[in-house]
C-alpha cells in the first residue's frame, strides 16, 4: 500500500511499480468482460449481442466519468508534486461532488428511456431487444458503485499507489466470476436468469470493489484524511475539473456515439454479426486495456513531474513507455494474426460465426501498436495539462470511421470494410498524436533543455 516515488530516483523502476499493478487491473476489468462473455456466449449469440448492445452505453457512461477522473487525478497530482496536499484534497473533494451529479444523471436517463435507447441498435429479435433492456435498467442501478470507483482510482494512481485499485479489483472479479454462472444458469435456489444474471452479477461484484477503495482509503494517511467530503467544492476546482477532464471526456463520449453508429451498420448484417463485434472487441481489448493501463500510470508520473517542474524526467518517462508499450502492440499483432479462430472460439463455439470472427481479428490486429502507441502519447498530453491536441485528433480520426465503414462495407469487402475503417483510422491517430506531442514540446520552452533527446 507504498506510494511510489515519482519525483525522485530511477525513472523506470518506478513507473514499472506504478503500471504493473494498474496494467493487472486493467487485465482484470477485461476479464470481468470476458467472464461475461464465457458464460453468456454458452446461452446463445443472441444474448451476445443483448448485451453487446446494451454495453454500448455503459462506454457513454464511462465517458462521461472521465471528466472527475481524469480531470481529478491530473490536478491533484500537479498538487502532489507540488507538495500542496490540501488544494489536493479540495480537488479531489470536488471530483467526488461532480461524480455524484453524474451518476444520478446517467442512472436516470438509463431507467427512464430504456426503450428509446436500445431500439436505436434495431436488433432484429424481440427476445434480443428485451433481454438488451433489461442488462441496461440493471446495470444503470449500479452506475453509482462504478463511478465512485473510477474517482477512487484516479485518486490513488494520483498518489503513485497502484497496488489499492489492484487488490480492490481483484477482489470484484473472484466475486464476478462466482456469481456469473450461479445467477446466468441458475444454482442450487438461485434461479436461471441468463443475461439479467450477468447484468446482476456485475452490478454486485463492482459494489464490493467499492467497498474497498473506502477501506482502503481510511488507512491513507497523505490525501484522503484531508478530504472533507461533506464540505462544499469550490467552483474554481470543479473550472480546474473540467478544463483537464471534459476534452478527455468528450472524445470518449464522440467515441461511444460512433461506436453506436458503426454496431447499427454491423446490425445490417444481422444479430450474429452484432455478437462477433462484441466478443472480437474483448478479445481485442488485451491489447488497448494494458496500454491505457501503462498509459495512466504515465499520466501520474507526468503530471506529478510537472508539478515539481522536473521536465527531464517527464521526457525520459515517456520515452521509455513508449518502447515498452510499443513492443506489447507487436506482441499482441503477432496473437491476433496467428490464432483468430481458436480466440474467438473460446467464446462462441459456432463454426458458422467463426469467419466473421477470424476476419475481426486479423483486420484489427494490422493496428495494434499505433492504438497503444497512440494512448500513451495522449496520457503525456494530459499529464501536461494540454488535452486538447489529442483529444482533437481523436475525435476527428474517430469520426472518419463512418464515412470510411460505409465506403468500404458497400464494396466487396462487405462487413471486413467496417473492420478496417476501424483499423485505418487507429493507424492515423497513433501516428499524427505522437507527432503533434514532438511539436508541442519542442515549442515549449520548459522543454527546451531535453530537446535534443527528444
């Protein structure tokens, strides 16, 4: 439970410490999600798809929690370097307030236009559609124990203590993966719930990470003792908030429109097709959920330095992610490329779907280390307090997946077009974000010391 040293020491050891632990949390939220997927794809890929569909709007939600966290963790590390521990604690304060005004806004939208929100997708099958209602009513019950959750994390990476959210996340999948097949199939006087007891099963798991991130938190003694939660938030952290967090946000929550809009063109090759996205983006998602895990590790380190002002270290740090996070994309190319089938069939074992899935893969695969690349050249964005390059970039890149996937899908390349207007657009951001972080910093005085080596 240490807080690593950021500001001091070798560079390396200590962002190591940092991101492995934030690297294992990320490969278990992953696995919450491929827990899910094991059990549900053994119900039917009609129950895939449900809560394929469903699942798009909880990345609207994470989207919008991305304000508070990222924002939070960004300023209050700048405290931290700084050794300003109670503007810290005031902004953390703040964070949670703004977390608490999303959480109530999402879960009631969710609730109450659950309907409207699911026949966007339009699914063919009336079980399909029911099914998608009803994991989305459930899981925006508990929006409230994963956003609180996300601000505990930005929080304790913001103090260099990766190991809380690790131990708390490790915790919630033995629960998740316990639960998944008692309430999915039904056990003993458990009844078979199918996709309501995944939906469930999640809900409950998150609930007891929640739980102990506040134990957790209660034995800190550098942040969370000054927090003053029922205290009053000042406007001028929640102007602080918004200013890191809402360019992060809105490019998350762009991303998740888009990502609607392109499941509605996949839906026009039917509901199977719906199901092979969902499962191919999971298994995809070894590769991008440890780069953002690296990435953010890379966010604290930046921003703790460059609220000491120790911008050779903030230099150094990043270029030794980038070599790290790099190989792990070629790594993760090499996987997709050579064993699509036996990955996909993991999770649907229907030999009918399992080109579809070979195909998703393989195309995908082209990308892999321009995403990481890509995500952590957007941490150091954020880490500096600029987010809007990246964010800009994002977005726009982002957005000409939509042209591009109609363009393509109406060639003979069908529904692979899709797949790689996905895979093209990937390539581009990766390489013009890290460009434009070069041009930022070698426009940067503060910079101006280091860059020769940059």
């Amino acid at each position: 439970m240490r807080n690593v040293n950021l500001l001091e020491g070798p560079i390396l050891p200590a962002l190591t410490r940092l991101a492995l632990p934030i690297m294992g949390t990320s490969l278990i939220q992953m696995a919450y999600n491929l827990t899910d997927m094991l059990w549900i794809g053994r119900v039917s890929a009609e129950a895939v798809a449900a809560v394929g569909a469903a699942g798009m709007y909880l990345w609207v939600a994470n989207g919008l929690v991305s304000i508070p966290r990222i924002g939070g963790q960004v300023k209050a590390a700048h405290a931290l370097g700084a050794q300003n521990i109670p503007e810290a604690a005031g902004l953390a304060r703040a964070a949670f307030h703004m977390c608490a005004l999303l959480v109530a806004l999402c879960t009631a939208a969710y609730i109450a236009f659950n309907g409207p929100l699911i026949a966007f997708f339009k699914l063919n099958g009336a079980q399909t559609i029911a099914d998608a209602r009803t994991y989305l009513v459930i899981v925006a019950v508990g929006l409230v124990f994963a956003f609180f959750s996300q601000i505990f994390t930005g929080l304790f990476t913001a103090l260099g203590n990766s190991v809380a959210m690790f131990k708390a996340t490790v915790v919630g999948l033995v629960f998740n993966i316990v639960l998944d097949p008692v309430l999915i199939f039904g056990v003993g006087p458990f009844p078979r719930m199918e996709v309501a007891g995944a939906a469930l099963a999640t809900v409950l798991a998150q609930a007891v990470v929640l739980v102990m991130f506040v134990l957790m938190a209660a034995r800190d003694q550098r942040l969370f003792p000054h927090l003053k939660l029922f205290s009053k938030s000042r406007r001028s952290d929640w102007a602080d908030i918004a200013r890191i967090g809402l360019p992060v946000a809105v490019q998350n929550l762009f991303f998740s429109s888009l990502s609607m809009i392109i499941a509605r063109l996949v839906a026009g090759w039917g509901d199977a097709a719906v199901a092979v996205q969902k499962v191919g983006s999971q298994v995809e998602s070894i590769t991008w959920m440890t780069a953002d895990g690296f990435s953010t590790a890379l966010n604290a380190f930046v921003a703790q330095n460059y609220g000491a002002g120790k911008y050779d270290r903030i230099k150094q740090g990043y270029r030794r992610a980038v070599g790290i996070i790099g190989g792990w994309g070629l790594f993760t190319t090499a996987v997709l490329m050579a064993f699509p089938a036996f990955l996909f069939g993991l999770f649907i074992p229907d030999p009918q779907l399992a080109p579809m899935g070979v195909s998703y893969l393989r195309i995908l695969g082209v990308s892999q280390m321009f995403m990481c690349i890509e995500g952590v050249s957007a941490a150091a964005f954020q880490g500096i307090g600029r987010p809007i390059p990246s964010s800009v970039c994002g977005i726009l890149g982002n957005a000409a997946r939509i042209p591009m996937a109609m363009a393509l899908s109406a060639t003979a390349l069908a529904l692979d077009g899709i797949w790689w207007s996905i895979s093209i657009s990937s390539i581009a951001k990766g390489v013009v974000v890290t460009a434009l972080l070069f041009w930022v910093l070698h426009r940067d005085r503060r910079f101006s010391a280091v860059r020769k080596n940059l």
